[in-house]
C-alpha cells in the first residue's frame, strides 16, 4: 500500500503499520476500533534521508499544522547547518573563519559548543572539524582512497582545539584558529534536529508523537494503543529483517554504521565515520550500533563517538547518560 503526504491509512485488526526509512522501523500494535487515536503521518527528504513525522490524534486535520511546524524545523536546520550550503552558517564559516569571526544562529552556536564539548570529553573520536578530512575521501561519490600521504597531514590534530565559539559585537561567531579546519556537523546537526522538531510538536500540543530522521529519532509519549513506542533496529545486510526491538517513550535513539554511506575497494570496506588519529575511516568489526538518551542531539554525537568501540560496551553510559543500547 503507498501512503501519499496527508494520506491516514487505519488499519485492520491484523494489520502493523510501520514508520521508517534507513536505520528505524517503527511499529504500532494493533489498536480496537473503538478508539479515536490514530496515526497521522507525513514523509520528505531532507537533510541527506527521508525524515518522517507521526503524530497520535483523533482529528486527522487539526494533526496538519504541528506535522507542519515540525518539518519546517527540519529544514531549518538543513538550510542554516549544511557544509553542502555555501550560504549557511557552516558553509560561510569554512569560507571565512579564518580570517575574521562570522556571525551564525544561536542554533548553531548552540550545537558548535556542544560537539565541542564532545570532542573533548571523548578524547577527539567525536569532531566537528573535519570537513576537510570528508571533502579528502568524498565517500559519496569515491570509489577508490587518497593516498595515505595525504591523510597524514590531517592524522591526530585535534582540530577542534582550534574551534572559537563565542560573541562579538553583540552577536555569536565563530573563528578558525587553524587553516585546515573545516565544519562538518554530520554526526550531531541531524540529532539537534530532530530535538527541534520534536519540541515544535510539543509546543503545539501533541502529546504523542515521533520524528523520525534516518538513523535519528525521537519519540514523545505514547504510541496509538497506548504503550511506548517500538523501534526496530534494521539489518545492515538485509534491510528487511530487525537486529533488535527497541521500547521507547519520550527519549531518542540515533544509530551509526558502516552500511550508510561507503565504498569497498580491495576487500576493505571505507565509510563516513572517520577516525580522527588516523584521519581515515575507522576501523571496526562491529557494523552498526545504537545509542538511547534524553536529547536525540546526545544520541547522534554518542552513536558517532562509539561506533567501533570494541565488543561489550552494550549497558555502558557516558556523557550525561547516553546509553549504547544495542550493538553488531
């Protein structure tokens, strides 16, 4: 069955609606009639995935304008953040940073101090200066790697360190202490959000709600019937089949993995995930892992920071309580 924008499918007794495209699926029971909540849904590309947001309600059209609100956030966010966008905030940045100090959102500012403060609580496996180490591979579009002459110059730098974040003439800027630093915010842009996205839902009165963002989610309250929601974490291999079910309710979930973006070339297989000692992609036996916290912000920069952590670390929290949740 295709579901269009603004189209509400209610589903038979033995029927599952699934949510979700790229790391989640998200599935409802199955509810009794005689309840008016349902599903109200709606779907678009954004930010490099297709984002989808789900609201509980009994009045399909009054559901619109929240769906709205919160998709809008995630544009927002895609037109202010994106290093693709030589007019964002980051795309400016990379322009002039080094030069002289550029104004950019409160947002941004916001998210900048916070993968900051990763990187450092993470001894640099999180960072957000690495965009020129990912305009280097270009995973998207390479099918073989750089020289490893040219990795070395970017290998251990720590260039977050060299990272300004701070005001001036009575606005946030941004400086770059060190020429070869270059914003990427892949691993924490989307997590914010998805956040905004869902607060927009809450600041209009949804209760019960999900957005979710790819590998990014974020679910409020209750699912239709009434008991949390449950996120199926998809198959590297097979994205047909679930490595895990996960039960959640007003938290986020954010998954990594090798499987996302990459290319194989002498039996090795290179990814987005960078390793910032080795100014490669990292390293790693497992292929996907899984991150719950409080902010889905916190469990996008967790599941990027800990991607390839070694095996057992499942149970484990770090950073204000991100916890890995699951991991193959």
């Amino acid at each position: 069955m295709t579901m269009h924008d603004r189209d509400l499918w209610r589903p038979s007794r033995r029927e599952l609606i699934s949510l979700g495209i790229g790391a989640f699926v998200v599935s409802l029971p199955m509810v009794r009639w005689a309840t008016r909540r349902r599903l109200v849904r709606r779907k678009v590309p954004v930010m490099g995935s297709i984002a989808e947001v789900a609201v509980v309600h009994d009045d399909e059209r009054v559901a619109q304008a929240p769906i709205d609100a919160a998709l809008d956030r995630l544009h927002w966010v895609d037109r202010t953040m994106s290093r693709f966008d030589a007019a964002s905030d980051v795309g400016r940045a990379n322009s002039l940073a080094t030069r002289e100090p550029v104004p950019i959102h409160a947002e941004t500012a916001a998210v900048l101090s916070a993968g900051i403060q990763w990187a450092a609580q993470t001894g640099g496996r999180f960072d957000p200066c690495l965009g020129t180490v990912a305009e280097l591979w270009d995973i998207e579009n390479s099918r073989t790697p750089p020289p490893p002459s040219a990795c070395v110059r970017y290998a251990d730098r720590r260039l977050y360190e060299s990272l300004e974040v701070g005001r001036y003439q009575g606005r946030d800027v941004v400086r770059f202490h060190e020429p070869d630093l270059a914003l990427d915010l892949g691993g924490i842009a989307k997590g914010h959000a998805v956040d905004l996205a869902a607060a927009a839902l809450r600041e209009a009165g949804i209760q019960d709600g999900l957005v979710n963002a790819g590998g990014d989610l974020y679910a409020l309250g209750r699912a239709e019937d009434g008991g949390p929601w449950e996120a199926g974490v998809r198959s590297p291999s097979d994205p047909t089949a679930l490595l895990a079910t996960l039960r959640i309710s007003d938290g986020a979930l954010a998954t990594s993995g090798d499987y996302q973006a990459y290319f194989d070339h002498d039996g090795r297989r290179y990814h987005h995930i960078l390793d910032t000692e080795t100014a490669s992609p990292r390293q790693t036996y497992s292929h996907t892992i899984t991150v719950s916290a409080a902010t889905c912000m916190m469990a996008d920069a967790a599941a990027t920071a800990y991607f390839g952590a070694t095996g057992g670390m499942s149970g484990r929290s770090f950073n204000g309580g991100a916890e890995i949740v699951h991991m193959a």
